[in-house]
C-alpha cells in the first residue's frame, strides 16, 4: 500500500466495510494539518456523547487537532477479580498523571467453550471500559486474538487446544474461532470508542508480538483478516501492532487493508535489561527497519509496553529467590528515568508502561513459566499501594499533560558534558529546548547546565538521569532556565502557578524572563532573588514546599512559583474540572475533585495526618473531603488551607489463624473399589494435539476429554499384572507440574518436573516419564486398577506461532516392562465451570468437584485441628477455617495471606478465599509466600472462609506450618467495594 504525505496526516477512518471480508471497502476519512502546530493538550477525555477525530503525523497522535502525548500504564481486568477495585487502580493511575490505560482482554478468561462468552460480574469488559471514562482516562484496547501476557495458552481458550485448525495463521477454521471471539469483544467496545463519544477507546491493537510468518502468505492474509474483521464490527480507531522489539514487523504497508489508508500505527516494545545502556531507536537511532522508531518514519513513535518491572518464574530463577521486591529494586525510579527519558528524547510519544499495576494470576490463569503474583516490581503494587517508582512516572505524566512543548520534538545541536550522554531536542514552534542528560557510570557526575550562557550546576546520579527544559512557558512567563525539572504549568483562579522539581536538599537556581523588575514574595520557606538584564533569578535549597509568588514584570497574571522535592511532588495533585483547574496539596491520594459554586469538593486517601491546600477557580471558600465540610483559612499564597489536619488511618487489627481449623484427607479416586463409571473413557485415536499419539494407545490427553484446568485424574483398568516388574507413565504438565501414581490403592510414588534454571525457565512445554516398580505382592492374575494424579500448569503460550498452546497436557503414555496388559482409561477433570468465578477457578480434585472449597459446604464432621500440622502421606488434604474481619468503614485495607514453612517439606496448596482460588503455593520451590487477597473477595466487614488443599507428594511432612494474615497496605479513604 503506498501512502502519501496526506495519508500520513490522516485522522481516524470511519469505515463503512458492511460486506464479507474479502471485498472492498468504502472509506470516509478526515485529515489533520500537515504540520499541526503545538498547543494545548486535549482536555481529559469522557463518554461525553460528542464524536471526535484520532488521528496522527510522525510526531504524536492528534485527537480533535490537539497534541497528545500518550502517557499510559498497562493493568489487567482479569488480574484483578474486584471489579470494585478497577475504580481503585484507575484512578491512582489517574492522579498520578497517567492518561491512558492499556488492557488486554483475555479470550479463555470470557469463553469456557466454542460458542459461550461470558461478560458479566468480573467480566464485565463494559462496566470497566465505562469506569475508565468516567476516571478521565483513554484506553488502548489488546483483545489478541493472541495476547501472550503469561497466562495459560497466551490468551487462547483451553477448549481451542483440541480444534483443527493452525494457530495465528488464515486456517479458515481457525479464523472462524477467531471471528466468533471478535465479534463478542467488538459489540461491547464499539459502543465505547471516543470516536463516537461512547467511551475513551482511543487504540485498538491486533495480535501481539507476531514475528512467525511474517514473510509467509499466511502471516499477512491472518493480519489482513483481523484488520478488514475489526473493521467491519464498526472499530474506527487507528489500529496497530506490537511488535517483539524493534524489528521493523507490521509497518503500514505490509499487509492488505481493504483500501483503507491512515489508520495503521507501527509500534514495538522494548525491555531492556537494567545492566545493558539504554538504546536510541528514533531521532539518536541509527535508523533503517532495525531502527525502531525510524522503521516507520511517518507514524509517531510508539511503544505499547515498555518494561515496568519484569515478572518472575516459580523458584525466582530471575530475581535469586527474591520474588518482585528484587524486581522492584532492579528496575527502579532511577531505572525509570534513564530509559523512559531516553525514550522520550527518541521521540517516543505514544508510551505505555508494562505492567503499571500487575495483580495476580489468580486460579489457573498464568501460564507454566510464572507463580501466582503477578506483582512485576510495577509501580503500584500487587496490594494495590504506591511504590517509590511512581515518583518519576507522576513527575514525568503531569509534565506531558500540562506542558504541550514535549509533543512535538525535534533533534537539535548535539551537546557533549564529560561523562554524560546528553540529548538536545528543540520545539519547531514554540523553540523550547529539552534537554535529557544521562549518567550510565557507577558514581555521581557533577555538571553544568548545558544552556548557552549559564554555568548552573548540575549533579545528575549514577544511573540515573535528568530532564531540564530552557524556553518552556510556563503560563504567561518563559522560563529561560532551571537546574530543577520542570513538572507542570496551570492557572488555578487569579494566578498561574508552577511547580519544578528536585532531590531533597538539592541547590536550585531558575530564572524567569521578566520585561521589567517584578515583585517577588517568598510565602513559605527559603529563597533568594535577584533580577538583572530581563532575568528574575531565584535560588533555593529543595526542602519539602518552597513558594515563591512572582507579581508585575511586565504581565498583570501573578505567578506562583511552587519548588519541591521528590517527596513532596507526589502530594501535588493537579486536576481539570469545567469550571477551572485546580491543584491540591497534601493527602496522600486525591482521587476526584469537582467544584460547586465556591465549594471544591475532592475524594482521596490519607495515610498519616495531614494538612489539605487547594488552589482552585476565582470564588472558591470552601472544601469537602470525602463528603465531610473542613474548616479552611486562606493563604497568602492563594490558596485555601484546612485549619485541621485530616486523620491519618488507624490500626487495622488482623486476627490469627491458629485455631478453628478443620480436616480431611480426600484421594477416594486412588482405591481399587472407587466408582469411575460417571468418567469419561478414553477412547479416542486421534488428536490435533501438535504431540503424537503413541502407536497401539488411546488417546489420554486431558484437553480432548474437555479438561483444560488444573488436576486430572486417570484410572486404568487391567486384567494379570503377572511379570510386570515397572510402569512408565510419560506426562505432560508445564514448569512445575507433577504426577503422583496407586496400584490397587498402593502409592507407587510421586514424579515433578524440575525446577526452571535461568536456561529453561521460558520453556512451557515440559514432558517427562515416571517409572515405578510394581509391588512383587501385585504382580498377580486378576483385576487391577492404576490410578494417576497429574497437576497440569497450563499450556504453553505459543509465542513462536507453531500451535505449541496444543502440546498435551496430562498422562501421554503409559507401557509395562516385563508385561503388556491391555489397560482400559477412565478420566476425570475438572467439573462444569463455575458459573460466577468462571472455568479457571476449579480443577479435578475430588474436593473441588464436590464443593469442599465453597463456603456453604458442611464440614462439621471433619476433624478438628491446630497448625501447625506435619502431616506425611502421598495426596491431598484439605484444611477449613473461618474467620471474621472488622475493619472500619471508611479504611482501606489491603491484606494478603501468608503461609510459610522448612523449605525442606515437599508440598503445595491451593489457596480458596471463600470459594475463590486465589492461587497456588509451592512451599519447597517459592518464591512467593505472600497471597492478595482483594476486597470485595475478601469480606473486610464480615466473614471469611479459607479452605486450603494441601497436595503433598509423600516423602516429608506436610504443611500447613504457619498460615497468617497480614496488612499489605491502609488508607483512610478507598473506593465503595461490593462483594464480590
């Protein structure tokens, strides 16, 4: 397809495809300016009811003709099954200067079986897309087909690993899988594109990380079908790829659109290890297709993921052990700086931070490589609580929210300091200069200001990096320059103010163009001032708020001047309203602000006690807080200032979970009198399983039988074991997966796959065999029955687009030495998926199928117990408790549970909170020893039950040791959460 300069500019096409995908298309497109001019960024964005154009040229997108830098954080609606808590995450996104929310939406969360979709309760895709809108964020959209993402079968539906048809490719069975999924997704998001004022959809990606087949016929007819597929369901936002690195795959024109033309943006992600120096892949790149940026030199930058943290494979090969608290710490705030600034002086503006909030692979959702957390080390936890790496991330999104000179950046004269990389960039309308100085060395390099004409100092730490700006508006005033960074610049009432930013105890000096002698009136904390030759200088230590109130100088607008540290940053909270901007100073989270008449009324959070200040629109003299009225005075400053400072929150009282337990041993399956005749037999000979079957075999794949989670069970019925000396069970599981074996009732033992080194730990297709001797005592003529347990980690992802999401899983195999009886299967997975928690929440256990997990089930006659329990025996034994919370109503509490042992002790449980599997525990692999438990789940104001299924291969004691609550993190404040 070649594409003109027009084409390029193009805004979103609204497409009238109204036919079979195969045949032409009418399209109906609107164009921007060809050289857009900077300005303000649009206003935050809503399901207002107004249609509005996307579109973009080789510096950012333009919706309605505006700049707008996309600053975006990626979260999971699946990872967090409290849709209560989605209006939580999202706006701690929101206030922290996100706009943008980036979502996959995973089909085997939606779909339990060809033809059933389910969006209701923690699916319901349209209640989140309606809460984004209504929090002021746009969405990127990611339904796949294929999203990857570290859960099972990388999005694919289990039931799809035994239906013809190759994969991610135009198999025409396939596509019909795939048009069936889209169309579910597609009726629900077109009712929200921004486009059409419904919602805030702003992006909409197809497939993910597609680098097999991109050369072959099949590559790019599948991506034309998913194109031409989106199209024809009404989605008339710009559409896109994520490329697997810069690789220069997917650029516009490398696949049949149906005549369609600008509405294809190439974009890549990146993950760069914190040891390897940040790479320049747009203006500093090298350019060509491995350039990145440049593979698409007429099309924005654009990273839909860029590291946020890393995740972690069971034994924490990754992170030694450590779990995503060493993730964290590798990828840190000044990790974030080096590489997102890096990325911005390449002229990324369409940038999402992967993962911003992670949550948890609750129930069988992640795939084999990775354990239940999903934390990542992001920058809001998996507790849901602000981590130190939202310092830049909020700096940084508020600056590219308020101050429009960043969305349109050219590279300018390259500037060399001794032991830096500095990039230099140059606003072609405005003249603004940026500057992003870069220290890739061990220790702190001390520098001057690279502004001609000053000799400021500048300190910029190792590893880390700086962003000064010289000629940037800052309201009515230009700042010429400043060795602190720039945040943001608003005008709230009669003032503008604006607030730069440092390390605490940082020496600053910025200078303010005046045209004539100001006054200047330090309102708070220490400053010096001076003026000379149109230049108001003034010089402070960063300590906490430092105010400075510039009158006169040429423009009657006094501007306020607010210097802070890093700390004191993130309690800056700037917010839009229709009735004027406002910027609150103080709680710990502010999470809406509005304004009637001359009341500001904000909602939020505080941690300790603290003074609430807002400078808000002309008239305000009053505040509410989360409903309740403060008493305020005004300020010299301008601002109104509560006379009391708000409650910080109290002791959350977690109660212990020694006594009340009860217990009973399960494994009714394993006795040679056990009624399997319900199961299903194994009787197939043929499979679209990508693993052979085994000449002269069944069949014994669990996914052909419609098992696709969790445990599996087999029962092999034969007649004279008589000279069988052993018996070899070959199986399939994934990473961390096991088999446990009984003839007649008699445990032969206990088979694992190994734990993952740094060398495998991406491998999801693990296959092994399990050889047993059979007892001399049963070698005899007669019945037998083998019974065989297997634990399935789910399906591989399929990253390499060969249909490896198919491999089996479960028993592949079975063969006798010294005898070959004819062995008759039985199987048994996992029951009818739960209609409110969804196919992912059970597997096969006994316990499972019969409703011991639930927390209406009976279990009075089970036996009463204490923990900790050393309990040995090959199985499974399920411990019940209930316990009761009382947090008070106005507090959110985030608690987690934590169960921990001798790593010596060979066992794992599953963890149900009140019928809910909130994941798995591998007490001899690790790392992870602490579980979210969310609200709404979680009964912060009533009861609880935990049931917990303790699988234990027979050769230690088994646990439960020590199973405690503990606090993950409170706040005075929170969102309303229903029960889920």
């Amino acid at each position: 397809m070649g594409l003109s300069r027009r084409t390029f500019n193009a805004l979103a096409c609204t497409t009238a495809l109204g036919l079979a995908l195969g045949g032409s298309a009418a399209v109906t497109c609107a164009y921007a300016a060809p050289t857009a001019p900077t300005g303000p960024a649009p206003a935050p964005p809503a399901a207002d009811g107004r249609r509005h154009t996307i579109g973009f040229d080789r510096y950012s997108l333009l919706v309605d003709g505006r700049r707008l830098v996309v600053w975006s954080g990626e979260m999971h609606p699946f990872r967090l099954p409290s849709p209560s808590l989605w209006r939580d995450v999202l706006q701690k996104m929101r206030a922290h200067g996100y706009n943008t929310v980036s979502i996959y939406v995973s089909w085997n969360y939606h779909s339990p079986a060809p033809e059933q979709y389910d969006f209701t309760g923690i699916r319901d895709l349209d209640l989140f897309l309606r809460t984004a809108a209504e929090t002021g964020l746009y969405v990127i959209l990611r339904p796949g087909p294929y999203i990857n993402a570290e859960i099972d079968g990388g999005g694919f539906p289990g039931w799809l690993t035994a239906t013809k048809g190759a994969a991610r490719t135009a198999d025409p069975t396939y596509l019909s899988y795939v048009d069936e999924w889209l169309t579910q997704v597609n009726a629900i998001v077109a009712r929200h594109l921004y486009t059409k004022g419904g919602g805030t959809v702003l992006l909409y990606q197809i497939e993910n990380e597609y680098d097999s087949h991109v050369t072959e016929p099949t590559g790019r007819d599948y991506m034309a079908h998913l194109y031409k597929k989106v199209r024809s369901d009404g989605i008339d936002v710009p559409l896109f790829h994520n490329d697997k690195g810069r690789n220069g795959y997917w650029v516009p024109s490398s696949f049949d659109t149906g005549g369609e033309q600008g509405g294809w943006l190439y974009g890549f992600d990146g993950y760069p290890s914190p040891d390897k120096l940040p790479p320049d892949w747009g203006h500093f790149g090298t350019g060509g297709i491995k350039g990145g940026a440049t593979a698409s030199p007429r099309t924005p930058g654009f990273v839909p993921e860029f590291g946020g943290g890393w995740f972690d494979p069971w034994g924490g090969a990754w992170f030694d052990g450590k779990g995503y608290a060493e993730s964290r710490r590798q990828r840190d705030a000044a990790y974030e700086r080096r590489f997102y600034l890096t990325n911005l002086a390449n002229g990324i503006t369409l940038h999402s931070v992967y993962m911003t909030f992670g949550g948890t692979s609750w129930g069988w959702l992640p795939a084999p490589v990775v354990y239940t957390s999903y934390d990542y080390g992001a920058a809001i936890d998996e507790g849901r609580q602000p981590t130190a790496k939202l310092i830049p991330m909020h700096q940084l999104g508020q600056l590219l929210r308020h101050v429009p000179d960043f969305a349109k950046l050219d590279r300018a004269a390259d500037v060399t300091v001794d032991g830096l990389k500095v990039y230099h960039l140059t606003n072609p309308d405005t003249h603004a200069h940026v500057y992003v100085l870069r220290n890739d060395g061990t220790e702190p390099v001390d520098a001057t200001l690279p502004v001609p004409g000053t000799d400021l100092p500048v300190t910029v730490p190792a590893r880390d990096a700086r962003l000064l700006a010289a000629g940037i508006a800052l309201g009515r005033r230009k700042l010429r320059y400043s060795n602190a960074r720039p945040m943001l610049a608003l005008t709230a009432g009669r003032q503008e103010i604006a607030v730069l930013t440092g390390q605490s105890g940082e020496a600053t000096v910025t200078a303010l163009e005046c045209a004539s002698l100001p006054k200047v009136t330090v309102v708070e904390g220490e400053a010096e001032h001076s003026y000379a030759d149109g230049l108001l200088r003034i010089e402070a230590e960063l300590d906490g708020l430092t105010r400075v109130l510039v009158t006169g100088g040429g423009t009657s607008t006094p501007l306020l001047l607010l210097l802070a540290d890093d700390e004191t940053s993130v309690r800056l909270w700037p917010r839009e309203t229709p009735s004027g901007q406002v910027l609150v100073y103080g709680p710990a989270l502010v999470r809406t602000a509005s304004v009637s008449g001359e009341t500001v009324r904000l909602t939020g959070d505080t941690v300790r006690a603290t003074e609430v200040e807002v400078w808000g629109p002309r008239g305000t003299r009053r505040i509410t807080w989360n409903g309740g009225d403060l008493k305020v005075h005004a300020t010299s400053g301008g601002s109104l200032r509560s006379a009391e400072p708000l409650p910080g929150v109290g002791k959350v009282d977690l109660p212990a979970l020694r006594d009340g337990w009860r217990r009973k041993t399960e494994n009714p399956e394993s006795a040679p009198g056990y009624d399997d005749s319900a199961w299903k037999p194994a009787t197939r000979t043929t499979s679209y399983s990508t693993t052979p079957v085994p000449a002269g075999q069944p069949v014994l794949f669990a996914d052909d039988y419609g098992f696709h989670y969790g445990d599996v069970w087999y029962r092999g019925h034969f007649v004279d074991a008589r000279g069988a000396e052993s018996v070899s069970l070959a199986y399939s599981t994934g990473t961390q997966g096991l088999l446990m074996a009984w003839l007649d009732g008699r445990p032969l033992g206990t088979h694992r796959m190994p734990v993952p080194d740094n060398s495998s730990v991406r491998q999801g297709s693990w296959a092994d065999t399990a050889v047993f001797a059979v007892p001399e005592e049963l070698r005899t003529a007669g019945a037998h029955v083998l019974s065989v347990l297997v634990r399935r980690m789910q399906h591989d992802q399929d990253g390499k687009a060969q249909d490896t999401h198919k491999v089996a899983r479960g028993l592949t195999a079975v063969t006798f030495t010294g005898a070959a009886p004819q062995v008759s299967w039985r199987l048994q997975g996992e029951a009818v998926p739960d209609p409110v928690r969804g196919p992912q929440n059970n597997g096969g256990l006994h316990g499972e199928r019969h409703g011991w997990h639930l927390p209406t089930f009976a279990d009075g006659g089970w036996e009463a117990v204490r923990l900790p329990r050393a309990d040995q025996g090959q199985g499974v034994t399920w411990y019940r408790t209930r316990f009761r919370l009382a947090v008070d109503a106005g507090v959110d509490a985030s608690v987690g549970l934590v169960l921990d042992d001798d790593p010596a002790r060979a066992y794992r449980v599953q963890i149900f909170l009140n019928g809910w599997n909130m994941g798995q525990y591998i007490n001899d692999v690790g790392p992870q020893h602490t579980f979210a438990l969310p609200n709404g789940i979680l009964r912060t104001r009533g009861s609880n039950t935990l049931a917990l299924a303790v699988l234990s291969d027979g050769t230690t004691p088994s646990g439960p040791s020590e199973v405690r609550l503990t606090l993950l993190g409170a706040a005075a404040g929170g969102v309303p959460v229903a029960a889920v």
